[in-house]
C-alpha cells in the first residue's frame, strides 16, 4: 500500500507501493573460504533471501573490525539462492590469511544480526603461477595435458580456475598445491 510518513504536524505520502518483506532465514554458505583477492562465488542458500533488491555480503574481523569492503549478491530462484562474489581483502587482511566473519546487509540492516551468529570465514593467500623457464613455451597438443607451476593453488577450488591459450579453453584436470594441469 502507500506509505505515509508523519513528521511533527506535516505528512508525506510516498507515491511508491511500499510492503512488508519477511525476514531472510540463511540455512547454509559455501564455500566457506575465499583467496585475499577476492571474486570467488559465495553460495547462499535459505528463503526469503530477497527481501531486499541489493543485499550486500561484508564482514569484520575476529575483533570485530569492520573490514569495509562489501560486494552485491545476485539473488535466484524466487528468492532460495543468492550468490556473492567474495571480497578483495588485500592489504586489509595479512598476506598470509585470517579467519574472519562474514554477514549479508539488506536495506541497512545487518543479517545475521548479531555476532554471535555471524559466519565464519576463512581468507587464503592468493595463488601465485611461476614463470615458464623461457619466454615462450612450446606444446603438443598429442602430450594431452598442459602443466602450469605455482604456489597457494589449493586456495582456491578447481572450479574457480579459467585457463585460455590464446582464445581456446584449457579445460583443467586437475590441480594440487604445486601445478595446475588443463587440457586444450
């Protein structure tokens, strides 16, 4: 219905429709750890994780310092999914990592609302890729897999990972903490 808004003796009627949205119930988030960068898609699943048009995932610290960086879900099926991308939390977090709480905003108002029930996460060092040994790096493609060095690859899930050569996909195999290995 319309909304009126009574201040002193004036009232100010909004022309907009203006309802009541139940409260979002949060049943479950994963991945629950992200790499300092940030961009990994954070999952929500619950019901009425619509009740705002642009909830926000941010999050604080284990002493409860705000880290100041939020990034906008995109909310799915009516409301039961809602995906966030994580945050860069690069020179807010240590290098190393920290574990820190995440929560969602929806119109200003903090969900989960207290600490106490604030979600814990986790923050990795991002993953590093070594250099080839020379500049440029020639492939069989009958050798079947492309064999990338690194470190922190583990960091992030092997779904997380796009390889391109040139403008073809890489199709990655399989990843551990040293190499990820894709196939053209």
């Amino acid at each position: 219905g319309l909304l009126n808004v009574h201040i002193d003796e004036h009232v100010l009627t909004s022309s907009s429709t203006f309802s009541y949205q139940p409260d979002p119930n949060i049943l479950d988030v994963f991945p629950r750890k992200s790499i300092l960068s940030g961009g990994i898609p954070i999952t929500v699943k619950g019901n009425d994780l619509n009740a705002s048009e642009n909830p926000l995932m941010t999050g604080e610290t284990t002493d409860s310092k705000a880290l100041g960086v939020n990034t906008t879900c995109s909310v799915q099926d009516g409301g039961a999914v809602m995906v966030c991308p994580s945050m860069n939390v690069s020179g807010i977090i240590e290098p190393g990592g920290a574990q820190t709480y995440i929560y969602f905003m929806y119109d200003g108002t903090r969900w989960p609302q207290t600490h106490e029930y604030s979600l814990a996460f986790q923050y990795h060092a991002d993953p590093v890729f070594l250099p080839f040994s020379k500049s440029i790096r020639e492939f069989d493609v009958n050798q079947g897999e492309m064999i990338f060095p690194g470190l922190n690859i583990l960091k992030a899930d092997q779904k997380d990972y796009q390889v391109l050569v040139g403008k073809t996909v890489c199709t990655v195999v399989d990843i551990d903490e040293f190499e990820l290995k894709c196939r053209p």
